[in-house]
C-alpha cells in the first residue's frame, strides 16, 4: 500500500488519501439543496394561506387564497358551470363522511363497544333499587365481569 505524505497512515479501503478528504466545512454536494429550501407542498401551503385584499359587497376584506378559491368555486357551480358542479360536490361530499369536529361523539362507537355498553345497561335495569344496599353491605369476593363476546343480546 502506498503511503500518504504526513506519518504512516495506510492508504486503503475505506482509508483515502489525506488529500482527497473532505475539508472541514466542506460539504460533500455543494450544489445541493440549500438548507431552509421549501418543498412544493409547503410552498402550495403558503400560497393558499397568503392573504389577500377582495372587495365584496362594497366592502374590503382580507382573506386567504385558499378562500378566494373556494368563494369562486361555489359561485361557477351555482351560474351553472358544468365542470365546477361535480367538483363541488365531491369536496362537498368528503367533507360530510368525514367531519373534522365529531370525533368525540365516535369514540366509542364500534361493535365489541356497543355489546359492552348493553351488558352493562342490562344489568343496571336488572338490579332492583332495594338489592343495592344490601349488595354493598356484603363482604364476599367482588364478581368477575364478563368479556363482552359472552353478553347475551
């Protein structure tokens, strides 16, 4: 192996000569992406919520581009324009099977839930008013509860 030309540094794999290393600072892409630089779906993002100056019924307003779009969007489907009403109405419709503020109202709200949920109402109702002092007052071994796929429906 040939030797480098400070000391007896090996020159091999994974051992380049001293004078082809990378010097401190130096990056190894120097005509890379400089850094701070934007994707395209963050730049889209900032356009859409840049504000903008609109007068609307006599009166300036400043709303974002994204509602800029979305005003003239319902406004070419509602003059009738044939390629904006089914545009329309897609977004319209994704919006509705999805809403972004009932997510506390869905939390409980599958099957195995709902046979939980009647188990437990079931043996509310079937427990008289006047069992439950005395329930209370017994000292025996607290009662397993049942998983939920042996509730009877």
């Amino acid at each position: 192996m040939a030797k480098g030309g400070k000391g007896d540094y090996e020159v091999g794999f994974r051992k380049p000569p001293r004078s082809t290393r990378f010097k401190l600072g130096q990056s190894g892409n120097p005509a890379g992406r400089p850094r701070g630089a934007k994707n395209f779906a963050t730049a889209i993002e900032q356009e859409l919520q840049a504000r903008v100056t609109v007068t609307e019924n006599g009166r300036r307003r400043r709303i974002s581009k994204r509602e800029v779009i979305a005003k003239h969007l319902v406004n070419k489907a509602a003059s009738g324009d044939l390629k904006a009403i089914p545009l329309l109405l897609n977004e319209a419709r994704a919006h509705e099977s999805n809403p972004t503020d009932a997510g506390s109202d869905r939390v409980f709200d599958t099957l195995e839930d709902r046979k939980v949920f009647d188990g437990i109402i079931a043996r509310i109702r079937s427990s008289s008013p006047q069992s439950i002092p005395s329930l209370l007052t017994q000292q025996d071994e607290p009662k397993a509860i049942r998983p939920a796929d042996e509730i009877d429906e």
